[in-house]
C-alpha cells in the first residue's frame, strides 16, 4: 500500500519581513537610572539561532548600562562565539545538560551566582530550568531585587503581560521595555577574535572571492530538522541560475549535519561553485558573509550568523513559521509556500509539498529583487 500523500500544489508564495508592529510594553521601571544597577547577569544557553539574536538585545542592555559590569552565564558550544566580546567581563558555564547533569551541576550554579552578587539578572532564556535555578536562588535568600524573563511567570520578579507566540526577538525586546531598556540594534551583534578574521581573509583570498562577486548558500539545516531543507537538487539548480544572473561564484557553507548535501551540491557544477562546509570558525562566517552579494539559505543557525553582517538575506521556511524563526534585520526577507498545512513543524512528512513544490523560479523573483536593491 502507497502511504504516500499526493503532493500539494504551491499556487502562491508569501513573503515575510520583520515586524516591529506589535505593541510595546510599557515601562515599569527605569532601572537604567537606577544607581544600584552595578553588576549585572545575562542568561542565554541555546539554541545557536536563539543565541545569535539575543545578541542584539545584549547590545541594547550594555548601551543602557554603560557602566555597570556584565556577565554572561552562556552553555557549551555556544560560549565560544562570546570569547573576545568586549561587553562581558566575565563569560561563564555550568554544563548542566552533560557533564554537571543533575545536583551537582545546579549546586555550582547557585554558587556562583551568590558569589557574585548580581544586582540584576536578565534571564533570556526564560525555560523550566532556569526558572528552577531561580526559584531556588530566591529560596536561599541571595536572588537579587530585580529579576527578568520573557514571560510573566514565577520566579521573576519584573513581569509583565503575556502575549501570543511570536518571535523571540520581540519577547526579549518587550521584556527590557518594561525595565527602561530602549531596543536600538536591529541587527545582531557579533564580535570575531583575530584568528577568526584570518581564517576569514585566507579563505576568500585562497577562492578568490576577495576579487570576485559571489552568493552565500546555506542548504543544511541541522540533522533532526531534515524537512526544514529545501533539497540538493533544489539548490543545485539555484546556483546555476544565480550564477547565470552574473554571480561569479557560489560558496556553500554549513557544519557537520549538512555536509553530504553540501558536497553533492558542489558536484553539480564544480566550475564555479566553492563548497566550504565545515571549513571555518562559527565567528569566521560573518568576515566571509561581509562579501557575499547575497546570502540564500533555509531555516539554520548559519543564516542568523549571516544577519551579524547586514548583507541581504533570503530564508527559504516550509513547516516553521517565519513569523517565529526568521533572522532579524532590515535587510532579511522570507518566504513560505501558502499551503493548508505550513508551520506544520512536523520532523516528518509524507508528501514535503512546502518545500519541493516551492520552485526555483519563486525563490529567484527575491534573487532578482536583492540584487536591484543591494
């Protein structure tokens, strides 16, 4: 028996920029005039997307309080990209999911964090374990005055109201308006270490790409996100016809999970692409993407580190809501295929019809447009 569902026509392809038409919230403290503000706790462990944006708001909160100190209490591998970041003077972690799993972990947690003495933390992570963390940093006497997360739930102890799902970026920007923090950067905030930008500079100058224009194109996403791809044969076809539009070069950057994919790619057409999947830093990526002439992906952490260079972007979403998971930045548009059962965020699917139906020829009237405009 054929299990297979038929596939569903794409008749029309919505496009999705960011909106910041949501109502603010109001402020309810003003604690960037606060003199008791001195030091202050930044939570934010996962996910890569989630870490990459909420660096923006990072941004926001250091501008806010020029002078108070800051740390960041960030999870394995994600504290790397903070390694050379200016903004913190101290970058801490607690591997609480692996190797400090359980009391132990959570014992060093609330140790340091009553050493330290914060006088403000800001929780953006804002999950069932920090609060957990939190809650218990309140039982032993030692959580400071001023606690904030992204919704209005215990442990914290600025909350504000709830709102519907929607993009992370606007759950921490209401967040800090209700404390007086003011959301000024729009895009990312990144900042790579020398090794990163001569990694950066020897690549493009190894490829050429110091010399010639290319396109970014970003076909993976991470392994247990397989319907999040748009498909090999997809992209293949896309670098021909970007190409053709007068690109010089395509370069195809991804990690371990899309690695396959990146190298069937490359063998379409060898000439002209350049396939760097697994080559680079994680903070290399944005020196690269400051060339690019355009950037092209699917849903990937890789395309949030892309919006940390303002270059244009173009996300390719089927069963996750762009509304929820694009990138931020002026510069970033998305496009859904407009079918019954998109933000599906199913791991499965028996007909996938939101991404193979979902042609080149839709993805290239945006290829197009980016390039009248850049």
């Amino acid at each position: 028996m054929n299990l297979t569902t038929a596939l569903i026509p794409v008749d029309k392809v919505n496009v999705f920029r960011q909106d910041d038409s949501e109502l603010p919230q109001p402020m309810l403290l003003d604690l960037p005039n606060n003199p008791d503000i001195k030091k202050i706790l930044i939570i934010k462990w996962s996910s890569m997307g989630d870490v990459v944006i909420s660096s923006a708001v990072m941004q926001d909160i250091r501008l806010a309080f020029p002078h108070a100190e800051m740390h960041l209490n960030a999870m394995p591998p994600w504290h790397h990209m903070f390694a050379n970041d200016s903004r913190f003077s101290k970058v801490w972690t607690v591997d609480l999911r692996k190797s400090e799993r359980g009391w132990r972990g959570i014992k060093r947690w609330l140790g340091i964090v009553k050493q330290e003495r914060y006088d403000l933390i800001v929780d953006l992570q804002t999950n069932d374990r920090t609060r957990l963390l939190l809650a218990l940093l309140r039982l032993t006497g030692r959580a400071p005055r001023y606690m904030l997360g992204n919704k209005p739930l215990l442990p914290y102890t600025v909350r504000q109201q709830a709102i519907p799902q929607t993009h992370v970026i606007t759950l921490m920007r209401r967040s800090l308006a209700a404390i007086g923090v003011a959301a000024k950067m729009q895009t990312p905030v990144l900042y790579s270490t020398l090794t990163d930008r001569e990694q950066a500079k020897a690549i493009l100058a190894k490829h050429q790409l110091d010399t010639q224009s290319f396109a970014v194109l970003l076909p993976g996403s991470h392994a247990a996100g397989q319907t999040k791809r748009w498909g090999i044969a997809h992209f293949a076809e896309l670098a021909k016809a970007v190409h053709e539009q007068g690109v010089s070069r395509i370069v195809l950057i991804g990690g371990m999970d899309e690695a396959d994919d990146c190298i069937k790619i490359a063998a379409y057409h060898p000439e002209f692409i350049v396939n760097l999947c697994g080559q680079t830093t994680l903070l290399a990526l944005p020196e690269i993407y400051r060339y690019a002439s355009m950037i092209i992906g699917n849903d990937t952490g890789t395309a949030h580190l892309a919006a940390v260079a303002q270059r244009p972007i173009l996300v390719i979403c089927g069963p996750t809501d762009p509304r929820r998971v694009m990138p931020i930045g002026p510069q970033v548009v998305a496009i859904q295929a407009d079918i019954a059962c998109k933000n599906c965020y199913q791991k499965t699917c028996s007909h996938h019809s939101c991404m193979k139906n979902l042609t080149v020829e839709h993805v290239m009237v945006h290829v197009k447009a980016m390039q009248k405009t850049k």
